[in-house]
C-alpha cells in the first residue's frame, strides 16, 4: 500500500527545495506566488490522497444537475493560504523550519485531532491555576501560551495573527473545552465569524453553561468577548465577538495598556466565593441531560427550555453596565422584553397554552423564589408590570416609563434566583405542578422547593446564599481600576 503522507510530505520538500535554490528571485509574496503554482498541483493531489487514507475531512458535492456525485479529502493548499500562514514569508527568509512540511501537510490531509473550544471573557478575574466549572477549564493566558495552536507554528512569525491584541498580552480569562467532535473548517474567503453572522438561524453560545453560572454567582455581568473554534496547529477559527482590545489605564503615577474588561473586575478573596458558588452549582447543572434534538416534544424537554432561557439571558445581559444596570437608556424596555421571554421559558410547564401566561409566570415566580409574603406580592406585581412593558413593546406603543428605571436590574436577580434554584431542583421538578400547588401549601412548598433549595446553599458564603441581598459594597469593590498584576 503506498504511503501516501509519505508522498505528501517529498512533495512538499520539494517545493522548499526548489525555492532555495531560486532564492534571489523571490523578494515579495507574489513572487513567490508565482514561483509555487507549478508545484501546487501536485502537492494537492499527494494531499487528496493522503487525506482520503486518513479519513480527513470527507465532503460530497452533490449539487451538481448531472454527473456523477464527487467525493472531496484533505485541504487544498493555495497562493492565499500561503501567504496567510507565512510560507511565503518562511521561503522568502531561509531556512526553512524542518518541521514546516510535517505541519503542512497534518493542515492538509490530516489525520484528525482533537480540537478545542476558547471563550474569551470580558471579565477581569484574577484567577490562579485552573478550575472546573460545567465541563470548561477557567485559567488565565499567560503571554505566549497561545503560540502552539496557531497554523503552522513554524512560520507564525510570517503570518497573520489570529488572536487579538488582548489575548496576545496575556492576563485574559478564558473557558477552554476539548472537543473531540469537532469538525474543522475547510477554509472560505470569508471570516468565519462574518460566515456565522449571515447564516446561522440562531446565536448558539458554546459555552453557555460556564457563562450562565458565572452570571449566577455575582452580580456583574460576565460575557463572551470572543468565541474561537481551533484545530491545534492547523486553524484557529474566531466564530463571534471582537476580542477585548487594549485600552489606557493609569494610576495617577504611572500608565499602562491593559485588556478592555468590562464591569466584573473582583478581588481574590471575591472570587473565591464567585468560583465556590460556580462549581457549588457546576455539580448540580452537570446532572442536566444534554438537550435532546428533534420535534416540538424535545424542544420543551427541560434540558432545551433550560438552554433557550440561558441564551435568552445572556443575550439579555450583554445590554448592562456595571451594577446590572441597563447601559442605555433607549434599551430599558428591550431589557425587560427579554428578562420576560427567558422567564418564560422556565417558568412555563410543556404542553401548556399561551393562555393567562403573564399570571402563570409572576405566581410561579413569586412562589419559587419569595421569602416572604410581602416579598412574593412584590415580585408578583414586578412581573405583572413587566408583562405590560412587553405588551407595549410588541404591538408598537410607548412602554409606560414609571416602571423603565427600576425594573431592569429587579428582574435581573429575580432571574438570577430562578435559574439558581431551578438548576439545584433539577430537571425532574415540574415548575407548572409544584409551583401552583406549593402557592396552597406552606407544606408542599417547604419539600418541594424552599427545603431542598435550603440545602443545597447552606454551604455556600453568606454573602452568596441570598442573590437579591444588597451589593453596593461588592459592587464598589467591582468598579475600581486595579493596577495590573506585575505592577502590585
């Protein structure tokens, strides 16, 4: 049997070969260029090959109106992946790497790796090691530590960059999940995150479950700043957000860059219980069944309506400022639009009619999360006003603005409770059931939610035990600039 990577790889050899000995020549990119179309065709036949023996990313045009359907293996190396990557660059300035045609031909024809999943986060946390939460890795970059993922290490110094500026400066938090099922790109003239914003039908947040407890355990809101899709040393795929960006920060003596963080800028011994809460919580969510595919019956199984709500909220959240306040003033009635809709989803049991719905969620709601009787009135009628500013919005009428200011952030940590004690309970409590009759029984409500919710925090900081507890000393601490962490 041949070897195919075998042949893969002398083509490849021959190709650097050939341009040291025309060295002189090759003074820019389009040289060079020039100089490997001749050895393009057979180096991409050597990679359909080698690809289609490894088993490497198979594609089948069937589109075509007549012919037979065509099979495609591999990866197709071309002028514009040569010059993306810094092989032009690495010809251009001898020697050459060894390892580049190793590398070359694994981006081409495989065989498959394992790959990953990097979210960036707008967060500002001084976290230490690693830790667990929901399946992800929380850590912190350390400049350079990026530099293995890229395509084609060999010749990164060539290339174009595929991290922002922040991420290359080293000090972001970031969630990382190995991916073993990931199917890689193949490659586009277009950004992948400009392929996901035209044509995927739904914003999916791959790591929603690490986000939504971080968003759970303190009151700040944490986002994804960039979302990134990698094949260690082959692709590295941005998929959403923009990154961090540096920006300017000083202490009155002396200044410095820093990553753009947003608002949730704790302390150690903060988020030592902001990660106690998140990995409290982490044991429980990781129970949850993945949400199942299919018809209308999987998408109201607990696990989606779960899911639906999270990105509901997280999308919710990316509106606020520091403190869970609404950032713009023009975006306080789509705020409350979208708390209500993610209540909605959680609130609501399957099967059940858009019928009275408004009063099915601010009960339930009342009931789930009220410590008292004057507390759950209140959230009652909250969420009864919220219902009204939703109604307006939808049918195009000015909201009423008495309740514009306020009810933003009560929402936002009514939601927080929800989705806290709904994930402790599990996806076995029937919240249309069990709420409605705990609002008849002191009784059924003690075991069916205030007992087993009661113990499930009992462990955790005081200062995390009840979500709606006043913040505003946390939240000073949140808001100050800190100097960073090589200048203490």
């Amino acid at each position: 049997m041949p070897d195919h990577t075998q042949r893969l790889t002398e083509a490849i050899s021959t190709l650097v070969d050939d341009a040291a000995s025309h060295g002189a020549e090759l003074t820019h990119d389009e040289a060079v260029a020039a100089f490997a179309v001749p050895h393009l065709r057979l180096i991409n036949m050597a990679a359909a090959a080698a690809a289609r023996a490894n088993g490497y990313l198979h594609r089948v045009d069937d589109e075509a109106d007549s012919g037979p359907v065509e099979h495609r293996w591999g990866r197709t190396l071309t002028v514009h992946t040569m010059a993306n990557f810094g092989i032009s660059g690495v010809l251009r300035n001898p020697p050459v790497p060894d390892r580049l045609a190793g590398e070359l031909a694994g981006y081409l024809s495989g065989p498959p790796i394992t790959g990953e999943y990097l979210t960036v986060l707008d967060a500002d946390l001084p976290v230490a090691g690693s830790h667990q939460i929901a399946g992800w890795i929380l850590s912190q970059i350390v400049e350079g530590e990026l530099d293995g993922l890229v395509p084609l290490p060999s010749a990164a110094t060539f290339a174009r960059n595929p991290w922002d500026d922040a991420l290359r400066h080293g000090g972001c938090t970031v969630l990382r999940q190995d991916a073993p099922s990931l199917e890689p790109s193949v490659g586009s003239f277009l950004p992948r995150w400009l392929v996901e914003d035209l044509f995927a039908p739904y914003r999916a947040i791959i790591a929603w479950k690490p986000l939504l407890l971080l968003n759970i355990a303190q009151p700040e809101r944490v986002l994804a700043a960039a979302e990134y899709e990698i094949e260690p040393g082959r692709v590295v795929d941005r998929v959403h957000g923009d990154g961090l960006g540096m920006v300017e920060n000083g202490n009155g003596v002396d200044e410095w860059e820093e990553p753009g963080w947003g608002p949730c800028r704790p302390d150690p011994d903060e988020l030592a219980e902001i990660l106690q809460v998140a990995e409290k919580l982490s044991a429980r969510l990781m129970l949850w069944p993945d949400p199942p595919d299919g018809g209308k019956k999987a998408r109201q199984h607990p696990s989606n309506r779960l899911r639906r709500a999270a990105h509901q909220f997280l999308a919710t959240v990316s509106r606020l400022g520091a403190d869970r306040d609404v950032l713009h003033q023009r975006n306080r009635a789509e705020v409350i639009f979208g708390y209500v809709a993610a209540l909605e989803h959680l609130m609501t049991g399957a099967g059940e009619g858009h019928s009275d719905l408004g009063r099915k969620v601010a009960q339930r709601t009342a009931v789930l999360i009220g410590r008292s009787d004057e507390d759950r009135l209140q959230i009652r009628q909250a969420i009864a006003d919220a219902y009204g500013i939703r109604s307006s919005v939808a049918h195009g009428d000015d909201p009423d603005e008495r309740h514009l200011p306020t009810l933003p952030r009560q929402l936002h940590a009514y939601l927080q409770q929800v989705l806290r004690d709904l994930i402790i309970l599990g996806p076995d409590f029937a919240v249309d059931k069990s709420c409605d009759d705990a609002l008849l029984s002191v009784a059924i409500r003690e075991k069916a939610i205030t007992g087993p919710v009661g113990e499930a925090v009992a462990g955790l900081p005081a200062s995390a035990r009840w979500i709606r507890a006043d913040v505003s000393i946390r939240g000073r601490a949140r808001l100050r600039r800190r100097v960073p962490r090589d200048r203490r």
